[in-house]
C-alpha cells in the first residue's frame, strides 16, 4: 500500500502488514546506502498491530523502484553472507579434522619409537 | 576517495566506551553524510562482498561461537531476531487423552509435553508426528518418575479408535484412527535413518503413585516461535561488538600493576623491558566491559575503551532439535 502524492512520486510511504523490525531495519538501512535517497525511515504505528511503515524521499528517482533496488541489494547480501559462513564452517570442520589426525598420528609414531627401542 | 581524518574515522568505526555511557553508537549510514569532505559514504554491493568475512570459533554439538566482521548492526540484529522467531521446529500441539488418573492435571500434563524438544531435522508441514505415552505404576510398587524416553514414535499412526456413529460398518473394514498416514512414516528414508525421539531422554514430565496411570497420544507439528515459545529452535542467541582497549599512553611499573590488578578478567599482561615492566593488552576479546580500568582518578586519560562497530562476535546456543550451523543457513 502507498500513501503519497499522485504527481510527486518520488517520496512515497509504504505499509507492510505483517511485519515488524526484523525487515524493516534492514530494508532502510539498504535505503539509507542508496545515494539517490534523501530521507528514509520506518515507524510501527502501534506495537500490537504488525504493520509498518517505510517513508522514502528520493531525488527525483522514482520511490517504488529506489524501494525495490534496496530490496535486491539486502538479498544479495544476504546470500553472500551465507556462502561466505558455509565456507567458514567447512573451513572450520576440515582443520579441525586435520588437528585431530595429527594428533592421532604424533601418539601413534610417539608408540613406535618406543617400541623399535 | 581519500580517507577520512582520524578522529573522524574514529567517530565512525567505533563506540566510545566513557566512563559514564558509551557515545557515538549510532552507525553513520547516511550516504551524503561526509560529502561536505569530499567522501563517499554509500557502501556498494562489491565493498561488502570484498570485506565481509566470518570466522568460526568455536562449534560443539550444541553451540557455536563465530565472527562476522565488515557488517552493520541492523543486519546483525536481523540475522539474531530470524534465529529466535522465524526459524521453524516441530513441538507437541495437540494431546489426546484417553487415561489419566495422576494428580497431574491435564492442560498441564499438555503444556509439559508440549515444551519437550524433539529431535528433527526436517520439520515439514505435510508431516505429523504422533507420540504414545502409557506408564502404568502397579499397586504395591513404589512412585515412578514418568521421564521423556516414555515417549514413543508411532511410525503407523494413531492407534485410538474413532468411534464410529454408524454401527452397521462393515467390521471386516479397518477401525478409524485418528489419523490416516497413506504409507507407515517409517518407509520415509530419512526416518528410517534418524528415528524420531525427544532429544533428552531425561527430561521429568510426571510423576505417578501406586495405582496411577497415564495413557495418551501426542501430535506434533510444525510452527514458529513467534506463536508460542515451544517452537523456538535455540536457546538463545546473541552478539556483541569486539571490546578493543587501547592505551593511550605508556603505562610503566607500579602503574601497569595495579593496571593488570584492576581487570577482573585479566586482560593486561605485564611486559618486561630492559628498563622496566609495561602494561600489554594481551586478550582483548575477552574484555567484558566492566570498566574497572577507567574507574578512579587520571585512568580515563590512560585508557580508552571502544566497541568495533561492524565486528560481531555471535553465540547460538541450540535447544538440540538442529545442530547450531544448519539453524544459521
């Protein structure tokens, strides 16, 4: 839903029901990286109903498409921050895997030596 | 783009910790904010991917400890409020009950179920699970604890009747359960692998005296925390920005001592020179914050206490049903 100016369309409000901070902090902080934006914020009109409300001004650009590129860019970053903790993770398991094998094999050369003496 | 001066960037990158409140925590996202300066502050897609990195620390069965470094606070909190809200688990819903003479009510006998983890690893909407429960304590013998490892899978289904209201049903037909599974869940592949069993087999639901008895199925279904607190999938998760202690100025002898006297969590270590002993700052990750070591008269111009803005450290502590790194995905 869109509140704004039908002959200015570059600031726009925007409603979103059912939903709360979690989208809507990290959706105007991509607005706010945006440089065609001049003003961007969110408000909760009352806490027990879960709608919210994202003002954008731009300069001149239109609002809807300024909204929709921020939308893009947070899932980007989204799944860049996955690949990138998948990778993490495994990078993670495999040396600690490494670890223990050398372990392993330092107490079992460590049993040789003493045997062969 | 050149650089920003020093102090400014300070302004930007960290939070000061004073000694009475921490200031400059708000992040500077604004992109015009330093065009005064000739700076571009808009963060593109491509600085992010180049910066971001995330470093595991520390990852058991049931928690882990990793870094993410080059993001901001409002995604963080995002990633931190999807984790203990959105994530979708399977718990207890619905309990029928065919016996109960315990002295333990029955919404409550529900509701304690209801709280049990169950270990699972793809909660799926078109799948139920059913749970059976019937402990019997004999007259004569003494109390039983009714623990969580009573809780039996039921790959067939329910095994109560439905009463049917027709009673010239065909008895040769098969008697109406409560729900009908098309095949026994446990063909399903992934269950023949990993049977489905409340995650701690110790956990206390009832307790029952001689002559007592409980007999009841159990449902469990998909949901999320944001309906009730049963579905949550970790324990709990949080962050905190990376603490970083600089010193501001050489702090020598008897100084560094009571410096490295004052910490309660030992930061400082002590370095000796050849003229003398000097406070280092030897763990910083481990700085709680306490501010112990700007308190008293002067330290405030020896130390300084900051919070690296775009550098979280997370812990997810998991209640079980999904190990912590699969929960983050």
């Amino acid at each position: 839903m869109e509140h704004g100016s039908f002959t200015d369309n570059s600031a726009a409000t925007f409603s979103l029901t059912d939903e709360d901070h979690t989208i809507a902090n990290a959706v105007r902080f991509t607005l706010n990286q945006d440089p065609r934006v001049t003003f961007c914020g969110y408000s909760i009109p009352h806490p027990s109903e879960a709608r919210v409300n994202i003002r954008v001004q731009t300069t001149g650009d239109l609002a809807r498409e300024v909204l929709k590129d921020a939308c893009q860019n947070l899932m980007l970053m989204c799944r860049h921050v996955r690949c990138t903790f998948d990778k993490a993770v495994e990078d993670f398991k495999a040396s600690n895997a490494v670890k223990a094998m050398k372990i392993d094999s330092q107490d079992s050369s460590g049993d040789d030596s003493e045997e062969s003496e | 783009m050149g650089q920003l001066p020093p102090h400014l960037e300070l302004q930007r990158s960290r939070v000061s910790c004073n000694k009475d409140a921490p200031i400059h925590t708000e992040s500077i996202q604004y992109s015009g904010a330093y065009a005064s300066m000739g700076i571009d502050n808009s963060s593109r897609l491509d600085r992010f991917s180049n910066n971001f990195r995330v470093e595991v620390v520390r990852l058991n069965e049931d928690d882990m400890e990793f870094d993410m470094i080059g993001i901001d606070a409002a995604i963080a909190n995002s990633f931190r409020r999807i984790l203990i809200a959105e994530l979708p688990t399977m718990a207890i819903e619905k309990v029928l009950i065919a016996n109960n003479t315990s002295i333990i009510q029955d919404e409550v006998l529900a509701h304690r179920l209801g709280l049990v983890p169950i270990q699972n690893d793809q909660p799926n909407e078109k799948n139920t699970i059913v749970f059976k429960l019937h402990v019997q304590c004999k007259r004569g013998s003494p109390r039983i604890t009714v623990k969580s490892d009573a809780l039996k899978w039921l790959p067939n289904g329910s095994e109560l009747v439905k009463e049917t209201r027709n009673a010239t049903s065909d008895s040769s037909s098969k008697p109406e359960t409560y729900t009908y599974f098309c095949c026994s869940q446990e063909t399903i592949p992934e269950f023949v692998k990993n049977p489905i069993i409340p995650k701690y087999p110790d956990i206390i639901i009832a307790k029952l005296g001689p002559g007592q008895e409980i007999e009841l199925e159990a449902y469990a279904v998909k949901g999320i925390r944001k309906t009730h607190a049963k579905w949550s999938p970790v324990a709990t998760a949080w962050y905190r920005m990376l603490p970083e202690v600089v010193l501001l100025e050489d702090i020598e002898d008897d100084l560094a001592e009571e410096l490295k006297s004052k910490c309660p969590v030992n930061l400082f270590d002590i370095e000796d020179l050849g003229k003398g002993r000097r406070a280092t700052v030897a763990r910083p990750r481990a700085c709680t914050l306490c501010r112990e070591c700007i308190r008293g008269d002067d330290w405030e111009k020896r130390v300084a206490l900051h919070r690296v803005k775009d550098h979280f450290i997370f812990t997810i502590e998991s209640t079980g049903a999904l190990p912590p790194e699969v929960l983050f995905i």
